[in-house]
C-alpha cells in the first residue's frame, strides 16, 4: 500500500505574496509612527511655550513689569568690550544692552543655578582655562564664545522638532519675543551716550520708538500686562522661530535689503525677488554670504542662533507677514525689518498669548496687504501712529493697544 507524504514548507509564490504584504503593513505603518512621534514633539514644544509663558507671569508677579527685551550692562565709554566672537579668554566685558528676555526669566523657568553664573562675576571659559579677570556681572556680548552660559543649550528654550545644534550658532532658541508690527525703529536698542547705566534715549528717539514699538515686547523699555489694551488672550506675547541650517531657506536665513524705505512702505515686496522660484521656501542658492547692502548676513548671525542676544534676527519676531515668510532685515542681525514666526511643525508655529495660552497659527491666517505700509511716527492715514495693524487678523494679534476687534477664529 502506498502512502503519500504531506508536503512542507512554502512555495517561492507564497513566500513572495508573504513578503509583499510585510512591506506593505511597514509602509502603512512607517508614515503613523512618524506622525505619532511628530505629535509628541508638538506637544513638547507646546509645553516649553507654556513654561516660558508661566516663568513671564511669575516674573512680572515680582517685580510688577514684563523682562526687558534689550537691556544689560554696559561700558563707561559706551562701546564695546571683548564683543568679537574670536576665542580670547581675558574675561571682564560688558553686553552694551544686547540681552533677550530669555535671560531675565531664568530663574522662572527653572534655571536658578544658570541664573546665578551669569548674575555674579564668573571665573570660567567655554575651553576650559581661567579667563585673565573675572567675567562681568551679567556677562560680556552675547556673541562672546568663552563666555560658558552665552553657549548652554537651554532645553526649555528648544523645540524637539528643530534640528539644529552647535556652532557658529552658540545657545540656540526657539521662541521669541513678539514686538508688534511695524519694523521701524527695531534697529534702536541700545544708547550711543549710556549715561550712569541708564538708557539715554533723545526726545525724537523716544517719540518715534513709542509709535513703532507696538508689540508686548517693546525693546529697551519696560512694559506692563496693564499697557495691553486690546486683552491679553487677544495679543500675543512670543512666537516661535525655527533655527537655521545653513541651507539658505527664507525663514531662516537672514537677507539683507538695505533699502529702507521698502522694508517699511512695501514689506511683503522687500526681500521676495531673492526667493528661488523653484524652490519658493528657499533663497536662491546663487546669492553668496556677505554683508554688504544686498545679500545674506554673516554666518553667525542667522535665526534662532545666540539665545542670549535681543537683536531682531536673533529672538525677535513681527507679525507682517504671517508664520514661515521671509526673513528680510535691513542690515544683518542690528538692522530693522521682516522678521517672521516659523517653526519645523508642518503648516504653521506656536505663539504665546498674553494670558499664558499656546495657539498653533497656520501659514494661510489672514494677513492683510503685505504691500501696505507699516504704522510708524511719521505716518499718515493707514499708517499714523495708533492705527489699527494693516495686516490683518495676524497683525492684529501682535499689537498690543491698537483697538482691533478679533470676532474670528485662528
């Protein structure tokens, strides 16, 4: 009697049919696990929003105003003093009124031990050896490398999704002080004649930064949640930036327009003929690094780099032309001009309300004629100081006391 064996293993067809589906559940499941990680970091960044809009309050709980954004020591000559970002080690050095709010708040946000190294004289280098006299009281130049707090990476002051790390960058941020809508006199941080270390402002600077200075933030003076006529969940406080790569992408890359005048009558027009047409969220590779009239700032000066440092390109942001636009200024990271919210979260970034609330906006938020001109003292009709923002529900949102009604969602 013969008997017949049962047959095993698989055939090459049916391990090939196997082996498809595998790839197939992977490919389904790669995009999720992607995304699901994206969310997380997301909600990460959200939380560092939240933290750093927690360490604001308590600080003005304490001393019943808002952390100047531009404000520090300085010399008796009023220059600088070890400002370079050469590797010199001979300490001493003051920041001639160049620190973010994000040093102010420190010990709000969990950073007391920080707080208290850049506070004292500091007898320690980023290389390791002594410095020649102790560092300063609140620190040299922010640009300063052997200077140890001027280069921590603060994780708070990061979000997860950015991938940005290390040099010419130093302690990089991802949030920044939101200083209303107009470019115009961004660029006047600190005095020329610093007198007994007192801001020393002329009566015309005083007027003139008064009618530009629109946001919550307003650089070198010392606002209050009270001056927020408009309401605090209604205004915003901080945005988020994205840190740049080098990689030349527009909302990154700090180019510079020094023509003026564009930047303040037809900001939306000022840097767009630089933008690639082919690849519209990247400059066109062909413009080379430089610091002349047009073209990209210096290497160390691009977005997000130095948390330390209050200079617009650094931790600053306006609300003209709405998340991930053009970073255009009008002469590198000391100038005046466009400098956008961003984020490396796709379709839009975070902002910081007043009230301690975190809002994701949208690249698409309506945002006005950005071919309008900004408000500023010298302005007439649309653009007289005290007018309400031209740009929109976005502008609105970024000033602070223009009297704008938000009846829409964002």
């Amino acid at each position: 009697m013969l008997t017949t064996e049962k047959r095993r293993g698989f055939t090459l067809v049916e391990l090939l049919v196997v082996i498809a589906i595998i790839g197939v559940l992977v490919g389904l499941l790669l995009p999720a696990v992607q995304a699901a990680r994206e969310a997380a970091r997301r909600m990460s960044c959200s939380n560092n929003f939240k933290q750093i809009g927690l360490g604001i309050h308590n600080y003005h709980s304490a001393f019943k105003a808002l952390p100047v954004h531009h404000m520090g020591t300085h010399s008796k000559k009023g220059s600088y003093v070890n400002s370079g970002i050469s590797n010199t080690n001979n300490g001493g050095g003051h920041n001639e009124y160049t620190l973010s709010f994000l040093v102010g708040i420190l010990p709000f946000v969990e950073q007391q031990a920080l707080w208290e190294q850049i506070a004292n004289p500091n007898n320690e280098t980023s290389s390791g050896g002594a410095p020649g006299k102790p560092w300063s009281p609140m620190g040299p130049s922010p640009r300063q490398q052997e200077y140890k707090p001027w280069i921590t990476e603060i994780q708070t002051y990061r979000c997860p999704s950015d991938p940005g790390f290390g040099l010419p960058a130093l302690g990089r941020t991802n949030y920044s002080a939101c200083i209303g809508d107009s470019p115009d006199k961004a660029d006047c941080r600190w005095p020329n004649n610093p007198q007994k270390g007192k801001l020393v402002y002329t009566q015309d600077d005083v007027i003139e930064a008064r009618a530009a200075y629109r946001g919550m933030f307003q650089p070198g003076f010392q606002g209050k949640f009270r001056e927020t006529l408009d309401g605090l969940s209604n205004t915003m406080m901080c945005g988020e930036i994205a840190t740049d790569l080098g990689d030349k992408a527009k909302a990154t890359t700090l180019m510079i327009n020094g023509n003026a005048w564009k930047l303040r009558q037809k900001p939306g027009e000022a840097c767009s003929e630089y933008i690639d047409p082919e690849r519209p969220t990247f400059y066109k590779s062909s413009i080379n690094y430089t610091n002349k009239k047009n073209g990209f700032a210096k290497v160390f000066q691009m977005r997000g780099y130095i948390w330390s440092d209050a200079r617009t390109g650094f931790s600053c942001f306006t609300a003209i032309l709405p998340p991930n636009s053009e970073l255009c200024m009008s002469g590198g990271d000391s100038g005046y001009g466009i400098a956008s919210a961003s984020s490396r979260h796709q379709g839009g970034a975070h902002v910081l309300m007043g009230d301690g609330a975190v809002r994701f906006i949208t690249d698409s938020i309506e945002a006005g004629n950005s071919s309008t001109g900004c408000v500023w003292s010298g302005g007439s009709n649309t653009q007289a100081a005290g007018s309400p923002s031209p740009y929109g529900l976005w502008g609105a949102l970024g000033t602070r006391a223009s009297k704008e009604v938000i009846d829409e969602e964002y």
